[in-house]
C-alpha cells in the first residue's frame, strides 16, 4: 500500500517540479490503480471497478492529458457517493475514441451529487476546481477544447423511483497542446 501510495506522491512530483499539468493517459490510468489498490487494503472489496480494455489503454497510453483528470472523479465517486449508498458497489471509466475526442466516462451508483451535498459530503472541491482552472488556461490556446459535465442520478430504482448514481463525462482532444506560448 505504501509503494502505491509513493509513486503517485513521485508522478505528482515530478511533473510539478517540471513545471507540467499534464501527463500521459497510461500514467493517470496507473494513478487510479494505485488509488483503488490502496482504497482496497484499507476497506477490502467494497467496490466492483470496470477498467477500460488494455488494448484500448495501449492504445491511447501517449496520449496526454491534465493531471489528475480521471483521479479526482474516482476519488469523489468513492468518498462522496458509493460510501453514503448502502449496497451501492459499482465504480465503471470507460473510455472511447473517434476522430476528433477521447471520451471518458466515470459511472458509479453512489447516492449522487445531489444527495451528497444534502448530507454535508461534499469536500473542498479544490480538486475538481483545479481542474477548471486548467481546462480554462489551455482551452484557449487550442481550438478544440477540454469538455466536461455532470449527468447527476442518471439510476432509479424501481419500487420508490428514487434516483441514484453519477456520470461524469469528459471529452479531451485527440489532438492539444499543453505548451503554453506567449502572447
């Protein structure tokens, strides 16, 4: 647990010592196993993950992206969500790609955003407006730009209609750049 714990503490590090707010999709997508490997040991298995295929995580491993930018939605979706949901397991990133975008997906059946802050579960937020602030930075130096919104209780049951679950979709070009230059 402690290892995982370092080197996400080392790729954080190191790409902030570089002056970088952005790194490859293969080293966020080993950040999120780290952290569920780690949520894991401490809690045992209480959440059911679905991974992106490794062909696909191949793939796309290059390609670069903000920092964090699949972490900190796991991370809530864990905190805030499926720990408030009694039998609520399901953790899905799901990533898909066509000409233009990276389309990624962060699906758990936790109580939602709503619900969530309705109970006072709703953290600093400094993570997910870290996010903002760079995707408002380097969307204007590109002409495509990083997309991201919320679909809140996309889920019901079916005896009460009480809703449940989030989605947060994230839409990143194929082709961007982080390389800042002045103007």
């Amino acid at each position: 647990m402690i290892d995982r714990f370092s080197k996400n503490i080392h790729t954080v590090f190191v790409n902030s010592r570089q002056g970088k707010a952005y790194h490859a999709l293969g080293d966020e997508l080993e950040l999120v196993k780290n952290y569920l490997y780690i949520q894991k040991s401490r809690y045992g298995d209480f959440v059911d993950v679905t991974m992106p295929p490794d062909e696909l995580i191949a793939s796309l491993s290059d390609m670069q992206i903000p920092l964090m930018q699949i972490q900190i939605h796991v991370e809530n979706a864990i905190e805030h969500g499926l720990r408030h949901r009694p039998g609520a397991r399901k953790l899905n990133i799901y990533i898909q790609e066509n000409s233009a975008y990276v389309h990624i997906d962060i699906t758990d059946d936790g109580i939602g955003r709503l619900k969530s802050a309705e109970i006072g579960s709703h953290g600093t937020q400094q993570g997910t407006d870290m996010l903002k602030s760079l995707h408002a930075i380097f969307n204007k130096h590109n002409a495509l730009h990083i997309l991201s919104r919320y679909i809140d209780t996309p889920f019901s049951y079916p005896e009460t209609g009480e809703k449940y679950g989030t989605v947060v979709h994230i839409e990143i070009p194929k082709h961007y750049t982080y390389e800042l230059t002045e103007d």
